[in-house]
C-alpha cells in the first residue's frame, strides 16, 4: 500500500480541469442568450429572473423533457450542435401549447468522459435553440460520471419555463365543436421514433443503410445522406407562437406539440373530452426521411402511433378567424394549412380520426 501512487479524482475518471475548460468555451455563447429579466451571470449556484413587467395574474409553466435516441445518431455522425437545439425544440413547444411565451431554459448533460470541445458543440445547439425561442440559457449542469456511460456517449436534459396569464391560457377548456385544425409543418421527424427509425434504416434485416449514404427518394434538389436527414433539428416554433399570442381576442383555443405517441395520442390532450379531432392528412407533404422509413416495412398504424407524419404542431382555432390565423403565421416565416376540425363525439367515436391518404406513402 505505500508504494501506490496517490489517489486522485482523475485517476477514477472524472477530469476537473476539463471540466473547468468547458466552462470557460461556453460562457460567452450563454451570455447570447440573456433576457432583460435576468438577475445575475453564469457561475453561481443558482440562476435568478424577475417575471416580465407588466403581467396581471402570472402563472409560470414549466416542462421537462430530453432528446431520446436520437443522440446516438449525433455520437455515431460526431455532429452534436444539432441535438442541442432538438433540446430545447422539445421542451419549448410543449411549453407554447399553454400558451406561454418562454423565460429559461436549465440544460442538464451527463457524459463518462467529460469533452470540452464536444460539450461546445452541444452547449452552441443549445444557445441556438434558445436565440430561436427567445429564451435565456439561464443556468444547467455538466456531469461526467465513468462508469454509467460508454466512452464518447452522453444524454441530455433540460427544463423550460414559461409563463401565461392565467386568464389567456390555451388548451382543453376553450375548444368546442366546430373550431378549425390547423397544422405547422415538421422539418422532418423531429426527435421521437428514432428507435423504429433508425431500426428501419440502418438494420441489416431491413434497410441496411449506412448514416454516409444517400438519402433513398430524396430529391436532387435538396440531397442528404441518411445521417444528415436524421439530424435534422427539430423545428422551434416561438416565431409563429409569438405572432399567434399577439392577436387581440385569443383566436387560437389550443395547441398540441406532436412528439412521441404521434397523431393518435398527442391530440386528444388538447381538446374536451366530448369532441373528436378530425385531421385529413392529404395536404401534408411528408418528409424524405419518413418516405424512406416507410419503405423499409413500417405499416401505416405504426406510422401515426410513432411519428409526427409531416406535422409538428396542430393549432385548434375559433373557426371565424382562421384566415387571420393563417396570415400570423405565414408573416412569421411558419406558414400553416388547415387539416381538419373539431366535432362532437358520440358514445363509440374515437378522440382522433384521420382521414386521407398520407401524401406520398398511401
């Protein structure tokens, strides 16, 4: 025993000083994305925000949520800005369905072996995603833990919080029969099914494609390999939100973020209990990505169960407005198109009913 060297935390595998340079690469990317309510800079214990002036009878809204698989796309591809913004995607547009606008965002990255250079990339997407949102990168945590993770893999976390007036929050209470459904397009599968995905893509028994080859079915003027598809960044919605949340009198009535569960699971949260969503998915042009996934075996009741089939987020509209529904977003650079409606649900009827073809795969 005398003979052994000294006992340190390097050598059990945690890096202190790679920890430290982490920090260092990232604080002034964070700094990008401070908000006028924010209290104090990075490195204390705790971050701190003032509510916005000017609010009546705030309600904060938060939401908790990760990237899933999807990450070990970004680890096999060593491209990782792009889950960094998925992160934030996913937690915000939870969040816009209450009609909230966002505040923070707490990022959490766990990792066996602590990366500077990989951990900047990471905290860039990030920054993006909350430049995108208009939120602030308010605080979060690094963690390397050898010995939970294999070496170059990590998993990400985050919270968002937002915040509403009470009386101006969207969502199951507000709908009613005959209000139009509108659909924000995805840009691509976003950040759910990625386990199917990529089963479908890559496996031998089934795609057996490889990350670096082309894209099957995508067209020659915009080509990707299958990697470069499947890293596709989740779309941010706060631009068409932020015009939405503008309109005098609240034309929108709900909203649902299509994420895991697809279109059957993810838009009755939004609505009464005694309505059915009708949604015709005919006018959705369906991503390359998911035209591809679908040739590879995936049956149609998979499909709507596990992707978002084309939309990202369904909007539930006074039925009188929906033309200055539309023209808010299209002014916002997130155009939208109408899919469906809301009706009133007999005894057998389901929550959802799609309708039509799906564009490009039926």
């Amino acid at each position: 025993m005398t003979d052994a060297k000294p006992l340190t935390y390097a050598s059990a595998g945690v890096d202190i000083e790679a920890g430290n340079e982490a920090v260092r690469r990232i604080k002034a990317l964070v700094e990008t994305t401070r908000r006028p309510e924010q209290i104090d800079g990075l490195g204390g214990f705790a971050g701190m925000m003032a509510l916005p002036t000017g609010l009546r009878e705030p309600v904060l809204v938060s939401c908790t949520d990760g990237v899933g698989t999807k990450i070990l796309v970004a680890i096999a591809m060593d491209q990782h800005h792009s889950v960094g913004i998925d992160l934030v995607a996913m937690n915000v547009n939870d969040l816009l369905c209450t009609g909230a606008r966002p505040l923070f965002l707490l990022d959490y990255i766990a990792t066996g072996r602590l990366e500077p250079g990989k951990i900047e990339q990471l905290v860039a997407g990030v920054v993006a995603g909350c430049r995108q949102a208009g939120c602030a990168l308010l605080g979060g945590e690094t963690a390397e833990l050898p010995g939970m993770y294999a070496d170059g893999h990590y998993d990400l976390a985050a919270t968002a919080v937002g915040v509403v007036e009470r009386g101006e929050i969207w969502g199951p209470q507000r709908t009613e029969a005959g209000d139009v459904v509108l659909a924000l397009p995805s840009s691509g599968l976003h950040s759910n099914g990625y386990s199917l995905a990529r089963k479908a893509l890559l496996s031998a028994e089934h795609g057996a494609l490889d990350l670096a080859d082309p894209l099957p079915g995508a067209g020659p003027e915009d080509p990707q390999t299958v990697g470069e598809a499947l890293l596709e960044p989740t779309r941010i919605y706060e631009p068409a939100f932020a015009a939405l949340r503008a309109l005098a009198g609240g034309p929108v009535h709900a909203a649902a973020h299509i994420t895991g569960g697809g279109l059957i699971e993810n838009p009755p949260r939004a609505i009464h209990d005694g309505l059915t969503i009708e949604i015709d998915l005919e006018s959705i042009e369906q991503p390359a990505v998911l035209r591809a996934v679908v040739a590879c075996g995936v049956a149609r009741a998979e499909l709507l169960r596990t992707f978002n089939c084309g939309i990202g987020m369904l909007l539930v509209v006074d039925p009188r407005r929906a033309d200055e529904v539309l023209a808010a977003c299209d002014a916002a650079g997130q155009p939208a198109v109408g899919v469906g409606q809301l009706v009133a649900r007999g005894p057998s009827d389901p929550a959802v009913r799609i309708t039509g073809a799906i564009h490009g795969l039926d």
